[in-house]
C-alpha cells in the first residue's frame, strides 16, 4: 500500500480522532509526499531552502505592498488587515512549495494570483462580504493567457498603492502613526523593524497601527487620491511621512548602525511613485526627491568599513554614486517649475552644493549659508538654527560659530540633544581650547545613541585629553 493510499484508508489506531481533522491531517500528509515525490522525479525543481527564503523575504519587501493595495481597493479599505493577512499567507505558501517545485518564472505574478485566489476563498466564505461579493469576485476573478502573468496591470498596481499612501497619510491619522502605517502597509516592514527604526517598543507600534486602522474605518476615509485643496492638505502630509523615513534611515536615532539603507530605498521607491501621478507631479514632490536622492548618493561613504562615522570632509567622494547625483539632480531641476519654494528645495539645494563640490575645501559655503537664512524662514527650528551655525562658522571661524550657537532662540530644546554639544566641541577644539571642548565631547558621548556615533565621539573626546587634533 503507497503512503498516499494508506492516508486515504485511515487507520483504525485514530479511530477516536474527529474524523474533520483526521480528514485535514490526511490531506496535510498527503500533500508533503505528493510534493517530496515530485521533487525526487525532477530534481532539477529542487531549490535551497535558504535561497528561497531569501527570494520571498525580497518579494515581501517589494511586492506585499502592491498587493495588499490591490486588494484593499476590492476588499474596501475597511478590510485592510484582511487584506494584509491574505498576502502574508500567500508569501507563506511560497516559502512551502517553492523548495519542492522550484522557483516560478515570474515570482511577483505568482504572489499576486496566490493572493487573489486566497481572497476569492475568502470572499466566498465570509458572511460580511454578502451583498457585494458578485462584484468582488467580478473584479478579481480575471483569467490570463499564461500561469506566470500579471492579474492586474501595473497601471492599476501603481494606482492603488497611491491610494493607500494618501489613505495611510490622512489628517484624521495622528503623525506618528502614518509613517508606521506606510511602512506596515506599503513597504511591508514588520512591527519589531518598526519599532527598532523609531525608538520604541511593539506594543507601542502596534497600538499606533491599531488605532490608525480604527480611525479609517471611523472617519470613513475614502480609498481614493484626493483632489483641490484636500488634495493640497494631505499631500503636505505624504511629502512629511516620507522625508520622517528617509531622515530616519539616513541618520538612525538608535543602535548599531549609523545608517538604515532599506529606509531610505522605501523614502525614495514612494517618493519616484508619487512624482509619476499627475497629483503628486508638484515642484516639493520633486524637490524631496531630490533632496533624498542626493543625499542617498553619499550613504557608502558615510562610515568606514569598520562602521565607524565618517564626517563629510573625511568622505572619498570619487566613491560617490554619480548616477544616483544625476538622478537628483534631474528632480532638482524639475522642481524649479513655477514659483513655489518649499523648505524642500532649500534643503535640496544645500545638498546639491556638497554633491558638485569637487572637494571639500571647494564646498560653496556662502550659498550654503544663504540657503540656511531661507530655511530659517520656513524652519524657525533650533536644529536647522544649529546647522546654520556650522555653516556661518565655515565662513566666519569657530568664535562666530560659538556666539550664532549662543544666539539660536529655542536654544532648552537643544540641551538634551547630542549633536550642540559636538558642534561646540568642535568649535572650541579648533580654537585650541582643549579642556573646554573635552568637556562638550564628553556631554555629547552621554546623550549619544548609536554606536558609530559613540565612537567617533570617543575618539574626539580622547584627542582633546591627549592635546591631539
């Protein structure tokens, strides 16, 4: 008898096991056998584990997103966690069949008719989905020419997921919660990575999340990009969500690592989807992009191999990604159409002077410090204050740079932030004032979080104490 016809005929050793689940056991044990003898036949299919899970981690990555706002435009944005869950078993069916089949030719269109027939079964199953399931299933049951092509069209992909960027951004969303919503939804980051990339704990993100979702299905949000002036308000409230997650990966609050470069590559994936909408073709959309594209160019040079900081003058910037400045560069551009001037373009425009400065000792320092007294008009923070500083210092010597520190209104906020005391450290270590600034390294050591950062501060903070430079 083959193990397949034994786990028809069942076994009389189970006869007091509910015959509902000793039907799902058989059929579990059926189907891994059917799969192992497969593989056996064609050895070829057979693929390392390892080298799937890998696969599926990228495709969750960067195809969950699409689907899931495919699918909560059918589903209604009320059914968003439905919608999630339904992608994530998807994925999960590929990480236990790939192995034993092989790897299909166009994964992503696998994912996304997995996806779709786990949500026909749901659909049909649910009582919730009653009155309008013949639509639902109208709009999902498509049929295509071949098994490894695309249900929906990237047109109607690109869409949705616009949709849903403008739905996780609405006003009625609390900020700290949109940014943890997108990347939840958008750019499928789990709940741990979340709260890792913004200094919390995951009940703290997940609550975030949970009552996002209850303030969606509340206010009614529709699932839809927005136009005139809502389309004005909420467009401000994307642009912010993804300058907080590029700023975040660009410049960790926390941990190991200095820079998170998948936070930065979701900033910019959004931001190039958004500029390619008639909505979200606006000069600060691409005056963000911008921004976020030239300073991504620098991130390999950031820190050494040993992860330790690199400060800008220290960068090899023949290491700098050319193509990734022309990128920005050309967004630049575009973002000079019309007369707006955001607080985008100025930071845009301090970027490109470092990116076209040949060297350091080129870097254009009077522009920069221009486009810094035009940022404090839309800025009137005392971190760009600071930023100001270190440029007018540049120009005018450390002392100058002291007193403008000295002058920046706001100044209590800045006591508990690490950077004031390192830009003074420095100043004062450049004026050969060794004990004061041991004394601002040490105090920005203390308040410092992420390991590179301590370092390096350590280290400067050990050259003033052994009268080094």
């Amino acid at each position: 008898m083959t193990w397949a016809a034994w786990l028809c005929a069942g076994s009389g050793l189970f006869s007091d096991v509910p015959q509902g689940f000793w039907r799902k056991l058989q059929w579990v044990v059926f189907i891994r056998f059917e799969r192992m003898a497969e593989a056996v036949a064609l050895k070829t299919a057979v693929q390392d584990p390892e080298e799937v899970s890998q696969l599926v981690e990228h495709l969750f990555r960067h195809e969950a997103g699409k689907m899931v706002a495919t699918l909560t435009k059918i589903f209604g944005i009320e059914h968003l966690t439905l919608a999630e869950d339904v992608v994530q078993e998807a994925l999960a069916r590929a990480l236990q069949t790939w192995p034993f089949y092989g790897v299909p030719k166009n994964p992503s269109a696998w994912i996304m008719r997995a996806s779709r027939n786990l949500a026909l079964d749901v659909v049909r199953r649910r009582k919730v989905f009653q009155t309008k399931q013949a639509e639902i299933i109208r709009l999902m049951d498509r049929e295509t020419g071949a098994a490894d092509e695309a249900i929906f069209s990237e047109e109607e992909i690109r869409d949705d997921r616009l949709r849903l960027m403008f739905v996780c951004c609405h006003p009625a969303i609390p900020e700290d919660a949109q940014v943890a919503l997108a990347l939840k939804t958008l750019c499928g980051f789990g709940i741990t990575e979340i709260s890792r990339a913004f200094l919390t704990t995951d009940a703290a993100i997940t609550k975030r999340i949970t009552r996002a979702k209850q303030k969606i299905r509340q206010a009614r949000i529709p699932f839809e990009i927005p136009s005139g002036e809502e389309l004005v308000q909420r467009l401000e409230s994307v642009l912010q969500s993804l300058y907080l997650l590029f700023n975040e990966g660009y410049k960790a609050s926390t941990g190991d690592n200095l820079v998170r470069a998948d936070l930065c590559d979701e900033a910019i994936r959004l931001g190039e989807l958004l500029v390619q909408h008639p909505a979200g073709n606006q000069p600060k959309t691409h005056a963000l992009l911008a921004l976020m594209l030239l300073n991504a160019s620098r991130i390999p040079t950031r820190v050494d191999s040993e992860g330790n900081l690199l400060r800008l003058k220290e960068q090899d910037r023949t290491r700098w990604d050319q193509l990734i400045i022309s990128r920005g560069m050309f967004h630049f551009a575009q973002s000079a159409a019309g007369d707006e001037l955001s607080e985008y373009h100025l930071q845009a425009g301090i970027a490109a002077c470092h990116c076209t400065a040949k060297d350091y000792e080129s870097t254009d320092w009077r522009q920069i410090l221009s486009l810094y007294d035009r940022l404090t008009e839309f800025d009137q923070s005392p971190v760009v204050a600071l930023n100001r500083a270190v440029a007018f210092a540049k120009i005018h010597g450390p002392q100058a740079g002291i007193a403008a520190v000295a002058a920046i209104r706001s100044s209590r906020r800045l006591k508990s932030y690490y950077l004031l005391y390192a830009v003074l450290g420095e100043f004062e270590s450049q004026l050969n004032h060794k004990k004061a600034a041991a004394e601002h390294f040490r105090r920005s050591f203390e308040l410092a979080e992420t390991k590179s950062e301590r370092a390096f501060l350590l280290k400067r903070l050990q050259c003033c104490v052994d009268g080094g430079t």
